[in-house]
C-alpha cells in the first residue's frame, strides 16, 4: 500500500534531471533505480524484524518536500554548534539541506593524494572512482531507504585517499538541515575511499532543527592495510526522524573504527554494514546511545565475516532516561571457511527512568569451524548504594546523579578520536542528564 | 568531660526500622558533645550499623519515632548531602567502588560542594592537590590510589584507609565510623587510629561503631554504649569495654532485661 510519504517521494521523479550527475549516464540510470525500487517496496515496516524497534509508521501521513537550498554566511545562524568552530579539522566540509556550502567550508587539499570535495564535483573531476564505486556499497534492492537516498540526494561528501596516503589531520563533514515551511527531507550522502595503506580520521555530523526527515547513505570502501577512524555524531533535533545507513567493504588487513554517537532526534537509526572479505580484515564499533524524552534510538549492526582471521568487535553502551527506548541489534555472520574469526560484542546499558526501555538482540550465525565468537548484554539502574555514598560526601543527588552517568559514559566516549570531540562528547551527554534529583531512581 | 556544652548530637528515643530488611532500632537516646568519642558496641544484629545509617540518611532506612538533632537542627528532616554540608561524615563499613571517578576528582568534588554550600569559596585543582598530597602523606597513602577509580580494585584495608582519607580532607564536625576497623589487620588498624587521633580536637566528636575492643586500644573513647535488640543496654567508660572483652556480649543480652 502506497502511503503519502512514498507517494511524495515518488512524484519527485520529474526532478531526478536537476540533480548533479544527469550527464553521466550510469548515475542517472542509478538514482532512477534507486527512486524505483523505493516506490516498489515502501518503507520498511515493525514486521520486518530488522526494522522492529524502529517504527516508521508516524511518516505515513506526511509528505516531505526537499529541504529548501539556502546561503548561509555563518555557520552559527543554524545551530552549528561551537565545537565545529573549534578548528579541529584542518578540512571542513559543510552541507547545509544536502547542498554543498562552500563559504563555509574549507577544502583545500593540506597533502597530495587526499581529496575531499562534494560529489557533484568529484562525479566529474574523479569520474572513474566515483564510477567504481557509488552505488557498490550498499545494496539498494534491499534496502529501500538507502535506494531513496541514492535517487535524490542533491550532494554529499567524497573523500578519497590515494595508496600511501595518510591525512595528517581530521576531516570533518557537516550535514545541518532546518525544516523552513513544513515539513523537509534531506538525504546527506557519503563516499569514502581509501586505496592501499592511506589512513584517515573522519567525522560525520549530523545537526538540525524542525521536522526533518534526515535519510543518510554512507559508503566506504578500504583497501589493503588501509586505515579509517570514522567518528558518527548524530545531534539531531528531537523533531527529527534519522536514518542512516552505512556499509564499510574492508580489504585485507584493512582496519575500519567506528565510533558513533546517537544524542538526537525522535527516531535515530544507525545501520552499519560491515563486509570482511578479506584475510585479517578488522572493524570496530564503540557506540554510546544517549536517549531522552521519547526518544528512539536504534542501532543494528550486521558483520559479515568472510575471510579467513578476520576481526569485529562492537561494543554499545546506552543511556536511557525517562520514557526513551534504545535497541541494538548486532547481527555476526561467519561464513564458511573464514576461519580464525575471532567476533566479540557486549551491550549494556543504564536504564535511568521505569518507563525508558532497552532491547538488545545478538545474533551470531556461524558456519565455520574454528571461531571464537562472544556476546554479553546487561541491564541496570544506578546503584542506590553508590549514590548514597556520594551524597554523604556532600555531593547534591541531581549532581551524583550525572557524575555516575558519566562514569558510565566515559569508558566509550574516552575511545574517541580527538581531544575535542571527548570534550564536546562529555558537555553534551552531562547536559542530557537532568538534573531532576532521585526521583524514579531510587526503589 | 564537657558536660557544659550543649551536645552537637542529641538522639532522643529514636525508632527507626530497615526497609524491606532486618534491622531495627528501638528507642535510642544518645547525647554527643563536641570533642567527645563514644564508642558503640554490640554483638552482630544489635542494631549498630542501623544507627549509623540512620544518622547519615541512609535511605533504606524509615524513622518510625523519635528524635535526633545536630547542632539543634532537626537532622531526620536534612538530605544525606546537607547533613554532610553541616559537617556529618559516615565511614562505611563497606566503602563503595565507583569505576570511572578518580578518587581525587571525586573527593574534589566533594570538598568543594560542601564548601561552597557553607558560603566558601571553591579550591581550585592546584590548591586541592596540595591539600590532597598533605593528608595523604598523613594517611602513608600511596599517590597513586589518588588518580584510580573511588575503591576500584582497593584491598579492605586500602578501602578504610581511603575513608579515613576523605574525612581527612573534608574536616567533619561528627563522624561516624561503622566498623572502620573490620577486615583491617594490625598495622593497617594502626594507620586508621592514628588518622582518626590526628583529627582529634575540641570541636570535633567521633562516634565509633565497633564489634571488637581492640580498636579502643588505639582510640581511646570517652564512652562507651552497647547496644542489643536495637537498644542501649549499657553505657559506662572505658571499663565497659574491658569487661565486655572478658566476659563477652552473651553476658550482656542475657542481662539486658534488668538494663532496660
């Protein structure tokens, strides 16, 4: 049944030739794939199980128009928060309603070799990369989201590091969107490739205000030996419905470390897709769900262990107060023959609020011999005991409240790349934490 | 004895129970002057620890009648943060590890939330690190159980000594130490007595909770109370302790009826 979001979607397809890429032959012939195949099959629905704990259904009714294209002089007119003003990454890219913002952006190549510019220009300056690999990610017959997002996004973010190559410093990417004249949708998109041995230290946010429909796409592809840090900030605002789907192919012996941060908005899901084809091919993920409110957080991971002494190891921690809900859904599949896997994944959370919930689901689908694979999953409340002992230190209850949180916190946050970023990190979740005494708490 | 001051803690017929527990108190009354060290003692169930965690607002526990007030402040009715703000310290008897917080950022934390609850203003991190180094040397605390997480991983004696450490730094009016002395052995008990005799002054009173005499070798109380089924059944000096030492608490509780 076609409902009015897709229906909205769908009567964009007479603005496919606008976007960039309408020369090339085989983007056009991709986003109108794309367009198709998310008109065919709709959004993902509560039955499906890997879309179980994040229910969509809310945007039924709701037609999303593209996010209007607007200049923006400062970034701080929109919500840009400080800490990107901060000059941590010596390259910032920004993308405001999915356009590339130059004026506020600073690309100029610091090494040879590293590039990062918007799509719409690399889709011609690097035609054969782009040609290689937009679109060979992930994989838009199956998921009808990331189809929508290869169809209409307007721009998005290309890196490319050439064999050897290490970026001596952080590339930032901004993705901020505002809602102006109801309700908008944005579709930030992603291309990172990184050839033989280069090495590079991301960081994708996401920012924004309204109602938003913030449908992300990020592809990554690692050759041999190859390096990535790749740091995911989505601070959304609590009006805003987040997706983003990631898919990382790693090479051989190539390392790809996640580290996400899921703060904002009313429903954020994180999907990441990891493809270890390769002998000793790694992924980690150090991600940290804080929720509020009623807010969603969902976070599924699906490792594809493919190749003989490969290694992932995902470790979540969720923080979730009043009626907030979290779930992660971490999903490691050995195949046959990739022995050595060694896969490791642990879960746990703290459950601040009765009403706030967690599901955590491992699943772990083996059909090789020699694996060591392992989950663990907590649950708990902050320990009444350990309150007490800080209040009978003098320490206020709101203010034991948020020191115990953030011990909690920490052990993630603490993994992060960059000074800066833990510090903002550790502002952001403290202020999450209100201050609102013991109340639900306490037994 | 400075019977002439008027008592810094005043515990009239105090009845309070555990929260879905076993310990019970039934009609305490306690009068603590300033620089005063009673101690309290009781065989194991008798109600000590309950006391102790009554006084600091220990929230497990519901006071059910009674009384007791701290500087002639109604202490039931304060928080646990404001009675330590007025200058109540509770030395565990089983001091909590919290991973994630250094011990020094915590005690930071906590000297200077009762500072500036107090009007003072706060110390910054160099002038606490000195504050810090000084008690510490007190307490032969080695340094680097002052960047490790509150307890995490600290032997029991490491874990007491890092009690009397905090009060230490924090300076209190009264404080209650339950079962300071439990797990320690002799030198590490040597340690803690010498700490807690360092801190002793005029102003200051100290509350000894204890199953054992012999840390009353080493601190010497003023009084000393003994409790059973949640009352006061003796208090007398320090021969009260001696006697208790040879004749044991079974002499006690089967004498506690004519007591009371």
């Amino acid at each position: 049944m076609s409902t009015a979001f897709v229906a909205g979607f769908a009567a964009q397809q007479s603005t496919l030739p606008s976007l960039y890429g309408s020369g090339i032959p085989a983007l056009s012939a991709l986003r109108e794939r794309g367009l198709a195949r998310f008109v065919e099959q709709g959004v993902p629905h509560t039955d499906d199980e890997d879309w179980r704990y994040a229910d969509l259904r809310p945007l039924d009714d709701v037609q999303h128009a593209p996010a209007k294209t607007i200049a923006l002089a400062d970034p701080r007119e929109h919500g840009l928060v400080d800490y990107l003003l901060g000059g941590f990454a010596q390259q910032r890219i920004v993308f405001v309603n999915g356009a590339f913002a130059p004026a506020i952006s600073s690309t100029a190549a610091p090494l040879t070799g590293i590039t990062c510019q918007p799509l719409s220009a690399a889709a011609a300056l690097h035609a054969e990369i782009c040609r290689a690999f937009i679109g060979h990610g992930l994989d838009i017959q199956r998921h009808p989201l990331a189809a929508l997002n290869t169809a209409l996004h307007k721009d998005g973010l290309f890196v490319h590091c050439a064999a050897g190559r290490k970026a001596d410093g952080p590339i930032h990417a901004a993705f901020l969107s505002t809602a102006e004249g109801g309700p908008r949708a944005v579709h930030p998109r992603g291309l990172i490739v990184l050839e033989s041995a280069a090495h590079a230290t991301l960081v994708l946010s996401f920012q924004g205000s309204g109602a938003l429909f913030v449908n992300a796409a990020i592809e990554i592809f690692l050759g041999e030996d190859a390096t990535l840090d790749l740091v995911l900030l989505q601070e959304e605002s609590e009006a805003t419905t987040h997706t983003l789907a990631l898919n990382a192919a790693i090479a051989g012996r190539g390392q790809c470390r996640i580290y996400s941060a899921s703060l904002g908005g009313k429903l954020a899901r994180t999907e990441i897709h990891a493809r270890l084809a390769e002998a000793e091919a790694e992924l980690s993920l150090d991600a940290l769900l804080v929720g509020g409110h009623d807010q969603t957080h969902d976070l599924t991971a699906r490792i594809h262990h493919s190749a003989v002494h490969t290694k992932s190891r995902q470790s979540v921690k969720s923080v979730l107060d009043d009626a907030s809900r979290g779930a992660f859904s971490g999903r490691v599949e050995v195949a046959p023959g990739a022995d050595g896997t060694n896969a490791t994944q642990s879960s746990r959370s703290l459950i601040l609020a009765p009403s706030a919930t967690m599901n955590t689901r491992p699943e772990l689908v083996i059909h090789a011999d020699d694996v060591r694979c392992s989950h663990g999953a907590t649950y708990g409340q902050l320990d009444p005991e350990a309150l007490f002992y800080l209040r009978s230190r003098g320490i206020e209850a709101g203010e034991a409240r948020v020191l115990l949180t953030r011990a909690f916190a920490d052990e993630i946050i603490d993994r992060f790349p960059l000074e800066s970023m833990r510090k903002h990190l550790h502002a952001r979740v403290d202020g999450r934490i209100a201050r609102k005494g013991l109340a639900g708490v306490l037994p | 004895m400075t019977t002439a001051s008027a008592p810094l803690l005043d515990v009239r017929d105090l009845h309070a129970r555990v929260v879905d527990g076993a310990g019970i108190l039934r009609g305490i009354s306690l009068s603590v002057r300033p620089g005063e060290i009673h101690a309290i003692m009781g065989p194991n169930g008798s109600g000590k620890s309950t006391l102790a965690g009554v006084l600091a607002g220990r929230e497990r526990f519901a006071v059910t009648a009674g009384s007791a007030t701290f500087d002639g402040v109604d202490l039931l009715a304060l928080a646990p943060e404001e009675r330590a703000a007025r200058g109540l310290f509770l030395g565990f008897q089983y001091p909590v590890e919290i991973p994630g917080i250094t011990n020094a950022y915590f005690l930071r934390t906590a000297l200077n939330s009762i500072r500036k609850a107090n009007g003072k203003p706060e110390l910054d991190a160099m002038e606490f690190l000195e504050l810090l180094k000084a008690k510490a040397r007190m307490m032969e605390m080695d340094p680097k159980f002052l960047n490790r997480s509150v307890n995490e991983g600290f032997s029991g004696g490491e874990k007491k000594r890092n009690e009397i450490l905090q009060m230490a730094i924090l300076e209190p009016r009264l404080a209650i130490l339950d079962e300071t002395d439990s797990g320690l052995d002799i030198d590490a008990l040597k340690v803690v007595a010498a700490g807690v005799n360092a801190l002793r002054s005029p102003e200051r009173s100290v509350i000894l909770v204890t199953h054992y005499q012999r840390l009353l070798d080493h601190i010497v109380p003023d009084f000393i109370h003994v409790l059973a089924h949640g009352r006061i059944v003796r208090s007398g000096g320090r021969e009260l302790a001696l006697e208790l030492e040879s004749k044991g608490y079974g002499w006690i509780e089967s004498t506690s009826g004519a007591a009371t």
